[in-house]
C-alpha cells in the first residue's frame, strides 16, 4: 500500500515538473556552500573537505525530507538506518563539541562543521518522528528487519578496544571511533531493504548518491589523518587505529560503489530525471 501510495504520488508530481527544479536546487546550495567555505572560510585549506563532506551528509538528509514533504509517505526509507545514524551524530558530536582532535584545521572547525552536524541530527530525528509517527502506515515496515542493536554494541565494543587518541582522552577518542564504525554500517539496513523492494525512490537515490560524496570527501581528509596517526605512532600501517580509520572508509565506499554503479545507468538513461525510481537487482546486497 505505503509503495502504492508513493507510486502514485511520484507521478503526480514528475508530470507537474516539481521533483526535479528542488533536487537541483538542493545541490546548488550545497556545491554553493562548499565553495564559499572551502575559499572563503578555510583560505583553501585541504582540511575543509572534512567540512565538505558534513555538507554533503545535510543534504542527504534534505533530500529525504523533500521526499517525504512531495510524496507524504515514507516508503522505500529506513528506520533502522535512520536510528544508526542518529546513534552516529550524538556520538560524534560528544566529541567534536568538547574537543577539537577530529575536527578540520581551518577555520570551519570552529563551528561550521559541529553546526553542520547538528543540523543533520534535528533533519534525522524529524524523519524519525514522519516514519515511526506521522507516516507510519506508509513504512515498509515488513522489509526493514535487519537487527541494529547487535551492530551497535559490536561497534562500540570494537571502539574501546581499537581507538586513536587524537583527543587525549579515552572517553572521547572512543566516542568519535564508536561514531565512525556505525556510521560504516549504517547503511547496511537501508541496502538490505532496497534490495528486497527492487528499486529506490528517485529521491532516496539522491540521498544515498549525496551519502556516497560525503564519504569520499571523508575518505580523501582521514586517509591523511591516518597518515599522520601511523607515523607519529611510531609502528607505521601496523598502528591498529590508523588501520581501522583507512579500512572503515574503504568498507563504506564498496557498500556504495554498486548502488552508485545503478545511479549513473538512471541518470544517464533519464529515469532520474524524469523522478522515477531506479531499479536495482533483486540480488544486489543480499547476503
């Protein structure tokens, strides 16, 4: 019904012309943003793509509000994802607000990147509130099974046994890695419902697209930052916490290679454009 509903809805919407004109704009602030803080605020510095990839983050999640605000239904979004990642915000910002050991070097450290960031949790947790309140007949609550508690103990666990100290104090350092390694599978809920349903909302699509920039721009600043870790730790690439920053980037970019694989066959074939869900393998990201 939920499917039905969007269905509907979407082409309701694509013949009035009002998905595209906001998908765009919505991307034209952030590459707007990007820009002016990259020259700008952080005076060009490598360490504002850290910036750049929260920016990205907040418009993933833009995006998944413009989906349920056009289509009044929250169909094809998961919960489970949505509660990780606002698991992962709190984590972080534990740490970024009281220390500045994970933050970027420029200027936009001094607060952009942590407003950005809060910015990101209230747009999640409003999700929250439309998929397990306002919307919830429309959640396709029958597809998005995968157990998340178990994900978030393991992850924290792993943290305090495997943590940089970059903040020089454990509390913290463990807060900020517990943030990184749910934020590495966070996604795993919402792939795993994509692939049973067989295909994702045009505007989920941007959202995990946006997600895939924003981890690249991370990748790009902590591949460096691990850089830094294994050689002030004196044991090189065998320094297990500057490993584990490399390796958790490297999971979440395959998690999203495939799908990105899918999103440029949309987008090159028209049916992004035109609002339409793009279609997936029934076997894509089942395990």
């Amino acid at each position: 019904m939920g499917n039905a509903m969007f269905g509907q809805q979407q082409k309701e919407n694509t013949t009035k012309g009002v998905l595209e004109p906001q998908t765009l704009g919505a991307f034209a602030c952030c590459i707007a943003g990007c820009v002016f803080v990259y020259h700008f605020m952080a005076d060009q510095a490598f360490s504002s793509v850290l910036t750049m990839s929260v920016f990205a983050q907040c418009l993933s999640y833009t995006l998944i509000g413009m989906q349920i605000s056009s289509s009044r239904s929250v169909a094809g979004i998961s919960g489970r994802t949505m509660l990780l990642q606002a698991t992962m915000l709190c984590l972080r910002l534990t740490s970024t607000l009281f220390m500045d050991g994970y933050l970027p070097l420029d200027k936009t450290g001094d607060m952009v990147y942590q407003v950005a960031d809060i910015c990101t949790l209230l747009m999640v947790l409003k999700i929250l509130h439309c998929i397990f309140k306002t919307r919830r007949s429309t959640y396709n609550a029958a597809e998005d099974t995968m157990d998340v508690k178990n994900m978030v103990i393991g992850c924290v666990l792993l943290a305090v046994a495997v943590h940089p100290s970059l903040n020089d104090w454990a509390t913290f350092d463990i807060a900020w890695t517990a943030s990184l390694y749910i934020d590495t599978v966070s996604l795993l809920p919402q792939l795993w419902m994509s692939s049973k349903l067989g295909s994702v909302p045009a505007f989920t699509a941007h959202y995990l697209a946006a997600t895939f920039v924003s981890r690249i721009f991370s990748a790009l600043f902590w591949y460096y930052g691990a850089e830094n870790i294994a050689r002030f730790s004196g044991q090189g690439w065998a320094c297990p916490s500057a490993a584990m920053i490399v390796l958790a980037h490297l999971v979440q970019f395959l998690m999203l290679a495939d799908f990105a694989v899918y999103y440029v066959k949309a987008g090159v074939s028209g049916t992004l454009g035109s609002g339409e869900a793009v279609s997936l393998s029934t076997e894509t990201y089942v395990i």
